[in-house]
C-alpha cells in the first residue's frame, strides 16, 4: 500500500513538474524579450529602452519590483518620459524577466545595484537618474550610497528602504528553501500562482482597479516561471536582513531624492519606508497621493513623470547636498 502511495505521488509530481515547464515555456513564446541583452561580469541583463526625438536632457533608469519585470515601469513611464526629452533605459533585476541571476549574494539590493551599473554602463550610459519602485526602493538607495559618482539622483515610488516588524508569507519563505523550495517551484507553485494571480494583482493596485490590459502589457505570468518565482522569493525572503545593514547609512545619503508613495498603500508600510525617508536624507522631497495604492506610476503616471523630471531639474542645479544641512519638510499632495 504504501509503496502504491508512494509511487502515485511521485507520478503526480512528475506530471506537474512537466505541466510547469511545459506552461513557462509557453509563457515564454507569448511574452518574448522586449529588447537587448548586455553583458556584463555578473552575467546577462535584459534591458529595454525609449529615446527621446533630440538628444537626451539626462537618463532615466527604471527598475522594478518584486514579482515584476521592466514592463512594470516602462509601460506607464517609458513613453511619457521620453516625450519629456529623456532617454529611458528600463531593467530586468536580476533572476527576473529575462536577466540572469547572480551567482553571488544574488538578493541582495547591493549586488543588485553593481550588476544593473555594470548593464547600463556596457549600454553607454554615462550617469543617470535611478528610479526604483517598491522592492527595488532598496536598490535605489543603494546606487546613492555606493555609487554617487554615476547617480545623479533617486527617485522612490512606494520604496522598501527600512526593516519592517512582520514576516513574509509562507510560500516566499517555502519557494526560497533549498531543496524544498526547488521541488515546490516547479511541481505546485505555478498552478497555484494561475489560480490566484487574478487576486493577487487586486491587492498590488487596491484600491484602484488592475489597469485593464496590465497583466498582457508586462506579461505577469512570467513571474510564475519556477526559477523566477524561486528568485523573487530569495530576494523578498532576504530583504529584511540586507535592510539592517544597509539603513543604518541611509541619513548619509548626499543626492537629490524625490519620494512618491500613495496614502491608501497596503502592501508597504508607507510610515516606515517613506516617511523614514523623508525624515533621514537631507532635501528629501514626499508627496503622498490621496487614495493611492502601491502602484503610483500607475495610478498617476504623469504626476510621477513631474516628479522625476523636478528631480532631474534639482539634479542639474545642485550637484550634491549636503547631508548636515536640515531635511525638508515632507509635503502632502491633495
């Protein structure tokens, strides 16, 4: 009986194990890369660009989220910033869309930080202006502690910046496990994740709607491929330890910063992250847009589009700030 048992459930694993790679790979051939891939020392990174009609006022870097890729961003932003003269080079993180992951210290925010310098300098950009969302808040804030010299500033929407009291949810704790978390990727997780991608999208965008179209315009489904999600839970399950020792330095940062963050957010803890922020990097700037959830760049794409482009103006006027100068008072948008 038991070796019966036995014997049916590693069946059924070996068929989802195959309905798993047979549908990533499908999810592959609907949402194939978007533009180049560059090589660097960390490996392959996939980025995406727009240019603008003259030459460029400055570079915009947009860099995504968890369980995301550089869709995330350049859908609602890439276009628009360009219009506004600017050159937009968008990037899949690490282990995400279409990017390699790093065979070292692969979620960590630093590392991360060094391989997408590394793409966009191998893409002729010689400096520029880093934009992270949520996640990729800590990736924002460590291009301005560790790499001023090629930022000229950061721009952070809904960030992650600051350790945060609770955990994280089992499945990202499950998927991140070694042997575990292999063997969960590829046999249950993507027919969880179809089943339950509908909701989870509800909760990123509430309590606005999901964009109509915004699941075919990133191609979300590529977040479920076993070795995406795996990575996307390394980073997530790690970020707290990588954020206690990277925020300590945060109050030293000396660039120009522009926070923007929605006061309905429920995925972040917006006092946290943004406000702590706001209170500890000297000429910070926080605009709080009212009933606006985790997704500003979506829910108000030509507010955030003003947002960077006043950070690329304050960039260009003043080359560095200094840190014992007091900070700003964080500013509330009606």
């Amino acid at each position: 009986m038991i070796v019966w048992l036995v014997a049916g459930a590693a069946t059924s694993l070996a068929a989802l194990g195959l309905f798993s790679h047979l549908r990533a790979k499908s999810f592959e051939r609907d949402f194939p890369p978007r533009g180049d891939f560059v090589a660097t020392p960390f490996g392959a990174l996939h980025l995406t660009r727009r240019d603008p009609p003259g030459a460029p006022g400055a570079t915009i870097a947009l860099i995504h989220g968890a369980s995301g890729n550089q869709a995330d961003l350049m859908a609602p932003l890439g276009d628009r910033l360009a219009a506004r003269g600017f050159r937009v080079v968008a990037v899949d993180r690490p282990g995400h869309g279409y990017s390699e992951r790093l065979h070292e210290d692969a979620s960590s925010p630093a590392a991360q930080a060094r391989a997408i310098r590394a793409a966009l300098q191998a893409a002729s950009v010689e400096r520029a202006i880093v934009v992270g969302h949520s996640w990729a808040g800590a990736v924002a804030v460590a291009f301005a502690l560790d790499h001023a010299d090629f930022t000229q500033g950061i721009v952070l929407l809904a960030p992650v910046t600051h350790p945060w009291p609770r955990g994280v949810r089992w499945y990202y704790r499950l998927a991140s496990k070694p042997v575990l978390g292999w063997l969960f990727a590829r046999t249950l997780l993507l027919p969880a994740g179809l089943a339950s991608l509908k909701g989870a999208l509800a909760g990123v965008f509430a309590p606005q709607p999901v964009p109509p179209g915004y699941a075919e315009a990133i191609g979300a489904v590529l977040a479920l491929r076993p070795w995406v999600f795996r990575a996307n839970a390394e980073d997530v399950a790690d970020l707290r330890g990588h954020l206690e020792k990277q925020a300590p330095r945060i109050p030293t940062i000396a660039l120009p910063v522009a926070i923007l963050s929605g006061d309905r957010d429920g995925v972040v803890l917006t006092e946290r992250h943004s406000y702590g922020c706001a209170r500890e990097i000297a000429g910070a700037t926080l605009d709080m847009l009212p009933g606006v959830g985790h997704s500003p760049h979506w829910a108000a794409p030509e507010r955030t589009v003003e947002t960077i482009a006043a950070l690329v103006a304050r960039s260009q006027s003043v080359r560095q700030i200094d840190p014992e100068a007091p900070s700003s008072a964080p500013s509330t948008s009606s």
